[in-house]
C-alpha cells in the first residue's frame, strides 16, 4: 500500500503542470478556466503525544529543536486548482525523516491530503466546502526485535475553509477539518494565518497548523503473526511559513 500511495502522491505533485500544459496546446491566446497555485513550506513542527507498538506504550513529545536535531529529510508542498465554476482541489503532502536516536520512538511521519471543494461567495468572505482523505504514513524505531515496525492508514474528512480580504495585498484564511477512518477514533486538522501578495504570481504564507490523530488498530497487545497492536495518539503543531506561486 506504502508504495501504490507514494506513486499517487508524486502524481498529484504534477497535476498542475500537466494541465496547464494542456491549456497551452489548446491555444495559446485562450485564457486557462484553472488557476493553480503551488506552496513550498516549512513548519516548526512540535509532536506531543503517544505512541504503542505491541505491549509498550510510550510517551512521545519532540520539540522543534529535537526535531531539527535529528532530521535526516524532509519536505512540505501544497497544490491546488480551481476552477471559474467554484469546483476545486487540493493536494498537501509533508513528511520528515528522523535519526533513531533519540527521539523518542519515531523515525518517519508521512501525511498526504487530497480534498476536493466547492467555493461560495458571501458577504463575509468566501466559504470552501471540503471533503477527501488524509493518509498517514508512520515508522517508529523500539528497543523490540522488530524489524521496520510501521503502519499506514486512510482516515476520511470533512471540513470548511474561510477567507476574508483584509487589506490591499492582505488576506486572512482558515481551515477547520474532521474526520475519522476504520480505526482512527478521530482526525482532525486547524489551519490558520494570513497571506501576503508580493506581485500578481506570488505570496507569502504565515499560519499556525495543528493535525491530530488517535488512531488504533484494535489489536490486543502482542507481537504475534500480523496481530500486532499498533496506536499513534498525537498532535503534530507549529508555526508554519511558505512561498505560494500563482499560474
């Protein structure tokens, strides 16, 4: 699954490209029904939480220095499209690759997010109502025998995202999802800062982001066959700052 998953997220990571590509075969002097923006990010990730893997459960909280410390790789980008009708989507993929010690147990968090929309206009501002998936993807390091003790899993989500012009070249946005999946008791993500237009093609982003998750796989707890008892209960926070370009 880790690998059929991957493939998608690299696609989706062109889907932009190859659209707006096909927009310009179609005519160069047409104007394009999409626009597309992709974000470069970075976050002073915090984790605080929990985490079980067969009969041990350990506490799990890295600060930014921590995670900093001991990263061996790491990558955030946001896509999306929309088009004049008001439908859109969204792509977000971030994962970081640590050393195996010491931080606490955790060695590599993956999380992709695909959500479609639809954008109204008010008064107020605009109103994005989303639905679509998030993926997680999560390797822990334990002093067990067990060899690459990791799980993957798909939870579903809903969620609304607000924005409002502030000022010239000002805007304020939020996003609040929730959601749950097979053995997720509860997945939920808020999303809020401002952005700033530099020129026509390109913005600053600066929000603070927070995702939780308390998923369980309801096993009971062994390392026995494929009967492993697997629990990721944490909240994955911080500053958040990117460069958006606009096509």
């Amino acid at each position: 699954m880790n690998t059929a998953i991957k493939s998608i997220v690299l696609c989706c990571a062109f889907l932009p490209l190859q659209a707006i590509a096909a927009d310009t075969d179609i005519s160069a002097t047409e104007v394009s029904s999409w626009d597309f923006n992709v974000e470069l990010y970075g976050q002073l990730t915090n984790i605080d939480g929990s985490t079980q893997l067969g009969s041990f459960d350990k506490p799990l909280n890295l600060s930014t220095n921590d995670i900093f410390s001991k990263l061996k790789m790491g990558g955030m980008v946001h896509t999306e499209g929309l088009h004049n009708s008001g439908w859109g989507y969204s792509f977000d993929y971030a994962f970081m690759n640590l050393d195996a010690s010491p931080t606490n147990g955790l060695l590599h968090q993956g999380v992709f997010e695909a959500k479609g929309f639809k954008r109204y206009e008010y008064d107020f501002g605009t109103i994005d109502y989303m639905a679509g998936i998030r993926w997680w993807d999560i390797t822990l390091d334990t002093d067990t025998n067990i060899v690459n003790p990791s799980v993957d899993w798909v939870d579903y989500v809903v969620g609304v995202r607000y924005r409002k012009v502030l000022a010239k070249d000002w805007i304020f946005e939020t996003l609040v999802d929730a959601g749950a999946g097979t053995d997720t008791k509860f997945t939920g993500q808020v999303n809020t800062g401002v952005r700033y237009a530099i020129n026509e093609w390109s913005e600053l982003h600066l929000a603070y982001k927070a995702v939780w998750v308390d998923y369980d796989n309801g096993n009971e707890p062994g390392f026995s066959g494929d009967g492993i008892h697997y629990g990721y209960d944490t909240v994955t926070h911080g500053v958040v700052m990117g460069w958006n370009i606009k096509f």
